[in-house]
C-alpha cells in the first residue's frame, strides 16, 4: 500500500479526535468506539482505518444520522440555544470533512488493480488456481475455435 501524505493523516487525526471528544461529551458510545478504532488503525500506519470510518456512512442507521443535543426541553418543546446551534454546527462540519478527508486518504492508498489480483491469486487455494488455469484454456480454444 501507498503511504498517505502525512499533512492529511495529521489532519485526519486531529479532525477524528475532536469528533471522538464530541461524541463522548453526548454520552454516544456505539459510533465514538467506532471512530476511535479507526483513528488507533491509523495511527498504528494500518491505512485500512479510513475505509473502517468510511464504512459507518451509508443509508439508514448510519453515522449520516447521528446527532449531538442542540438546546434544552421545556415541556413538550425543543428550544435551540445558542451553544447548542454551535455544537451541532461544529459536530455535522467535523462529521463530514471527516469523511472527505477518509475518503481522499483511503483512494491514495490503495493497491493498483493488478497487484491486488496478483495478491488474490497468490493466496487462492491450489484448486481454485488450477480451476482458473482450466477456465483460461477452455476460453482460448473456444475463441481458436469460433465457438463462444
């Protein structure tokens, strides 16, 4: 694997850990454990970290949906305060530069496809790869014989 700019994984830490501290200060247990578990990844220069933040957004039940509180309850009403507005606003911008900044890392540090095949193939059984030998000369004679 590719090694990331080292600017961007800083970044990238730094923007995951003030996301982490803000999901800790919400009491949010379930994705602050999953945002901490791909930054230590990264941390540990294991790149597969971007993709394990990445995989938390999606449809529903995602991290897309997770929220922070924005204001008080008085009665059967929400009321928005000012810190709230700002928490939330800080919360949504860190969730998505977040995962932008994934994003970007994680295509910088993927394996060019033939390589990744090459690996795949390697570590395939040996009757898998005797399978995809016999496949492979079955289609050459196939097309030497104009038959598809």
């Amino acid at each position: 694997m590719k090694q990331p700019p080292q600017s961007e994984v800083a970044e990238f830490l730094s923007q995951v850990a003030r996301l982490a501290s803000l999901l800790d200060a919400e009491g949010e247990t379930f994705w602050r454990a999953r945002v901490a578990a791909a930054a230590s990844k990264v941390r540990n220069s294991d790149w597969e970290g971007f993709g394990e933040l990445l995989s938390g957004y999606g449809t529903s039940g995602s991290f897309n949906e997770c929220s922070i509180r924005t204001g008080e309850r008085q009665g059967n009403n929400h009321v928005w305060n000012a810190e709230g507005k700002l928490r939330y606003q800080e919360f949504e911008d860190l969730k998505n530069s977040a995962y932008v900044l994934a994003r970007g890392l994680a295509r910088s540090t993927e394996r060019p496809i033939g390589e990744s095949l090459a690996r795949t193939y390697r570590l395939a059984p040996f009757r898998t790869r005797a399978l995809l030998w016999l496949m492979l000369v079955l289609l050459l004679c196939a097309f030497v014989l104009g038959r598809p």
